[in-house]
C-alpha cells in the first residue's frame, strides 16, 4: 500500500515541475494584527506525543518570531504526508525516517531539514511498544512470528524495527503478519481481538496499558538506543528555492526540540491540543527523546535493515544527501 502512495507521489510531482500547481514554496502571506507581514506554512502531522515540539513552538512565539503562521494538518502516518509535502499541499512534514528513506530510493524529492523525535533508549518504556492482552500467551518479541501485528502504516520504521526485535529474540521475523490501522484505533482493536498485538506510539501506548495490555518488545530501542525515528522534512523544490524559509523554519523547530526537552511537563500538557486524552493518561505518558541532531550510525543500521527485510526494493538510500544539513 505505501509503495502504491509514494508511486503516486512520484507522479504528482512530475506534474508540478510541468505545471507548477501546488502552493507557492513559502506558503501564502497574511497581514498579522500588528500590520507585520506572516509567511502561512501549512505543516503535515501526526497525532502522536512525538509532534508535541512544533505546538509548543507554535504557543511560544518561536515560530512567529521569524515571521511563520503555522497550519497544521493531521495525517494517518508519515507515508500519507510525504505526497502531500511532494505536492505542494504542505510546505513541510513529519515522517519517520524509514519511510522518508523508502520515498528516496523511489525518486521522490525529499528532504530532511530538523530531527523529529528519537528513541529514548528505555527497554519496556519506550515512546512505542508492541502490546498485547493481559492474558495473551504471546511472552516476548519472539512469539509475534505467526502472529498479526497492528502498524499504522506498512513498510515504515513500524515494521521494521518490530521486525528486528523479533530477530534479535530468536525468532523469525518472516513470519510476523502486520496489520494497517491508525494509531488512535489501535487500543480498541487489540481489546476487541481484531489483532494478537500492536505496535503502539503515544498516547495510545498508556490508554491500551490502562486496558490492561502488557508490553513484549521495545522495536525503538532494541534497534538502536539512539534511534533517530522521525524527522521534519520538505520537498527538494522548496529547498532548493526558499532556503531562507527553510533556514527559518529549522531554526524555530530546533529551538522547539530544547524547549520541550526542557519542559518535559508542557509537552505533555500540549497533547491535549491535537488529541483526547484524559488527565490520567497525559499524566503517564512515555515521552520520547527529542535531541536537535539526526543520530546518522543509527539511521545507517536503520537503512541496512531495510535493505535487508527487501522493502527498498534493492535499491540503497542515500543517508548522507538525506538526513545531512
């Protein structure tokens, strides 16, 4: 399914080059109230913990400050965004990095311009986890083989790194059978027996927990304890064509990473601005790390991977043209 959508990226994007459709590569300007001019930029998201920087941002001024009126617009998962980015419908995005990767080696002109989220390293308290039910007798990562799993989206960092977790416990990752279902849904669809086991970010991961789901793996950290998971990226266009914008947004983005590694308890209270959660999940919600910097031997092993599952079709990214700034 995602080959499908980054397939149909590739050919909207070949319209835009010939038509020049699509937003303008700094977005629309508006009058603010103090008469200053404000560059709209319309930004792809998912509603996961991992986003929480960009609306802590957003309500601080640090996007403002540099003449940015942020719009963001929610999406199932980070392959559904990279069209959207490519297209022109968004000026940026955010994407794990494993599909941003998979987009590369299709010819989609992405880039990354600011990390995203990160591992927290954490075993059994990661920002995602795979879970089942109380009494399942699924035991650890090893008896998923033969088992459906829920992703939010196919061939991404889901998969994959669930994938890895499997190996790394001895059993056969062949034999895992992923499922596609939005996050949100997730906790509903394991309580009700739809899936054996999902694989979970925030705020999901603590509503299925309050269900009564256990954790078997931790795919994030088991890959890599410094496992760079999503960045915010844009299209090779607007890049190459307005670099201040991007200069602008990526200062603003980073300066919002520090601050909500900061103020770990605002970014929690800022869920509740893009998700319903109730007080008690937001209270023990898994943060994930959030470092300004790409951690590129993590992304390296994350690209051999899916060399290795056959996702990239036997193409290899190109990491460094990618993620480097």
């Amino acid at each position: 399914m995602q080959r499908r959508v980054l397939g149909l990226a590739v050919a909207v994007v070949t319209l835009v080059g010939a038509a020049g459709c699509g937003s303008s590569d700094a977005g629309s300007g508006s009058s603010s109230a103090s008469g200053g001019k404000k560059t709209q930029v319309t930004v792809g998201v998912i509603p996961i913990v991992d986003v929480a920087p960009l609306y802590l941002g957003q309500k601080k001024g640090f996007f403002a400050d540099r003449g940015i009126e942020l719009k963001m617009v929610t999406a199932q998962g980070g392959a559904a965004i990279i069209p959207g980015v490519v297209s022109g419908q968004f000026q940026f995005g955010f994407s794990n990095t494993t599909s941003l990767m998979l987009a590369q080696t299709k010819g989609v002109p992405v880039k990354s311009v600011v990390n995203g989220a990160a591992s927290n390293g954490k075993v059994g308290a990661d920002v995602t986890g795979v879970l089942v039910k109380k009494d399942s007798p699924v035991k650890s990562a090893k008896d998923l083989a033969g088992r459906s799993v829920a992703v939010n989206t196919l061939q991404n960092i889901g998969d994959t790194t669930v994938r890895e977790s499997v190996r790394q416990d001895g059993g056969d990752p062949a034999k895992v059978k992923f499922v596609e279902i939005p996050f949100d849904q997730m906790p509903a669809a394991l309580d009700g027996g739809r899936v054996d086991a999902a694989w979970m970010g925030e705020p999901a991961q603590t509503i299925a927990k309050a269900q009564g789901a256990r954790v078997v793996a931790s795919p994030f950290a088991e890959t890599d304890p410094k496992l760079t998971v999503a960045t915010w990226f844009t299209s090779a266009r607007i890049a190459q064509q307005n670099p201040e914008l991007v200069k602008k947004f990526t200062e603003a983005m980073t300066q919002s990473l520090e601050y909500a590694t900061a103020h770990p308890d605002e970014a929690r209270q800022i869920l509740t601005v893009y998700t319903k959660i109730s007080g008690d999940v937001q209270d023990r919600l898994i943060l994930p790390s959030w470092p300004a910097q790409v951690d590129m031997a993590s992304l390296e092993k994350l690209a051999a991977l899916g060399e290795q599952d056959g996702i990239f079709g036997g193409k290899k990214p190109d990491i460094q043209t990618l993620f480097s700034r």
